[in-house]
C-alpha cells in the first residue's frame, strides 16, 4: 500500500489494510494541517528571528551606519522563511506515512517513525483529549535557549492498548515510559486521535467507526 514508510506487516489478531470489512483513513491534508504544525514550531522561529536579526543587525550597523535594524529585520526574515521550511516537510512526512486501518477488531494506527498504536473496541474507555508531540524532543537550543514547540491538542479514542516504540525512539520510549499501565492485563493507556484518520467533521471514518461500534463513548445506547 502506498505511503507506509516502514511496510505492514499483519498484527496476530488484526487485520491488512485492504482487506474486506477494513476503512482506511489519513490525516486531512488541508491547509489548516499545515498551518497548525507551523504554529506549533512557532516558538522556535520566533527566537530564531529575533537571535538573526541581532546577529545581521550589528554586521550591517558595521558595515553601513544606519542600516542595521533594516538589514536585521530582512536577514531574520529570510532565515526565518528558509527554516519554516522544516514543519512543513515534517508535516509532509506525517500526512503521507500515517495511516489507520478500522476494522471490526479495533483501530491500528502507523507513522512514518514507525510507531504503531492498536486499540480493541472493547478497551476503549473514553473520548477525550490526545496529544500530538510534533517533534522527537523535548526541546531545542537556540542562540543559548532552549525552546520548546507546542504540542498539538485534539480529541480521539482512549483506553487500554498496545503500543509500538522504534528502536531508535529512545528519548520517546523514556517519556511514555511514566504512561499508566491496567493493573490487572498490563495494557498501555493508550489515544488515536480522530484526526490521524480524517477531517474534523462527523464523515471522518474513525469517528463514524467508533460510534457504531461503541456508541455508549458518544452518550448513546
């Protein structure tokens, strides 16, 4: 299947996407998306700007007397535009290597870190909030300080799942290490977020789905 950065394997117990009875979904990937991810990485460029245009005013205060909070503000923003570039080719990589396969089983989510996500419909416990980390640390350095990218707030299925860590993740598998475990089968809390598989309104397929299947998380019977 096209966009799955990291192939599919089947899961025992699960289904291949495709196959009969399954609903694909992806992220939408409308401009919204795009902006959304770039507002949360706009801390960063923020402060990026602001340690450019420093650093370009004072070489062009030295270089011509009087042009230094000009040629700051253009040098900033060109090097803001250049690094802009990075939530965006992020983004990209997000919205063609995740894909959530529905099933009669449950939901399975895959990125294109290859992190993987399973919840039975019978283990989900709520809707609720989910958190989308849109990058792999906590934060960054620069020009001496550390900033931090917003993490992106939506809503989804929560309960008790499993969930697939890349070895290379290790920053990743310490942080959701602290994330609350059923005490009697040892499940891992888990959340797919309803707009991994579509757009925001009732036609995305994850919410369609989920409300049929367990319409008791929507306050019906």
């Amino acid at each position: 299947m096209d966009g799955l950065a990291h192939g599919w394997t089947r899961s025992p117990g699960w289904a291949l996407p495709g196959e009969p009875g399954t609903i694909t979904g992806r992220p939408h990937g409308g401009a919204g998306t795009y902006l959304r991810h770039l507002v949360a990485f706009s801390p960063l460029l923020g402060v990026f700007f602001l340690v450019i245009l420093l650093l370009a005013a004072i070489l062009f205060e030295t270089a011509s007397p009087g042009a230094g909070l000009t040629g700051g503000i253009i040098a900033g923003a060109l090097a803001t535009l250049c690094l802009s570039v990075f939530p965006v080719r992020h983004t990209r990589r997000m919205l063609v290597g995740t894909v959530v396969v529905i099933s009669s089983v449950g939901v399975e989510l895959r990125d294109h870190r290859g992190f993987e996500v399973r919840l039975r419909w019978q283990d989900a416990t709520q809707v609720g909030r989910t958190v989308d980390r849109v990058a792999a640390g906590p934060s960054v350095e620069v020009g001496g300080q550390r900033v931090q990218t917003r993490d992106l707030e939506s809503r989804g299925l929560v309960g008790w799942g499993e969930r697939i860590i890349p070895e290379g993740a290790a920053r990743m598998r310490t942080a959701l290490a602290s994330q609350p475990r059923h005490p009697r089968t040892g499940a891992e809390l888990v959340a797919v977020s309803f707009q991994a598989a579509g757009g925001h309104g009732w036609d995305n397929p994850l919410v369609t789905e989920a409300r049929r299947h367990r319409p008791d998380l929507f306050g019906q019977r």
